[in-house]
C-alpha cells in the first residue's frame, strides 16, 4: 500500500506540474517552474495582537511572478498579494 500511494502522489504532483505548464501557456516548462520557485523565499511574521501569523514573499523574478499569477496571486508595486 505505500508502493501506491507513494505513486498516486507521484502521479498527483506530475499532473500539478502539468496543468501549471498550461497555464503559463507552455512558456516555461516544469523543471524551469520547479527550480524558480524553489528559489522563492518567505517568512512568516507574527504582529504584536494579531491572532495568526502572515506569510511575507519576497520580491519574484519575472519567472516567478507569471507562476504565481497563474497561482491566483496578484503582484503589485513588488507585493505579492492574494486575490
């Protein structure tokens, strides 16, 4: 049983990868995708009084920035900010 489900996550993560690929519109392929993001930092802060922590990213590269457009996230004026 790990056999298959160490598969299904294989093929799961695959088909991800595939789909992000669509929609960049095929400019990238999936290894350039994976070795961007990996290079993508962020840190959680956590305010004085607030409840739960924020997730701060850092400022993308142009590659980084299509990926996370097509993630759902808007990028204005070096933010990132989720839609």
């Amino acid at each position: 049983s790990k056999i298959r489900c160490h598969l299904l996550t294989c093929l799961l993560a695959l088909t991800c990868l595939r789909l992000l690929e669509i929609k960049v519109k095929g400019k990238y392929s999936g290894g350039t995708i994976m070795e961007e993001m990996q290079n993508l930092n962020c840190v959680l802060t956590w305010n004085k009084g607030e409840k739960s922590p924020k997730v701060r990213i850092e400022d993308p590269n142009p590659i980084q920035e299509e990926v996370l457009k097509a993630l759902g996230y808007a990028i204005k004026d070096g933010w990132v900010l989720q839609i």
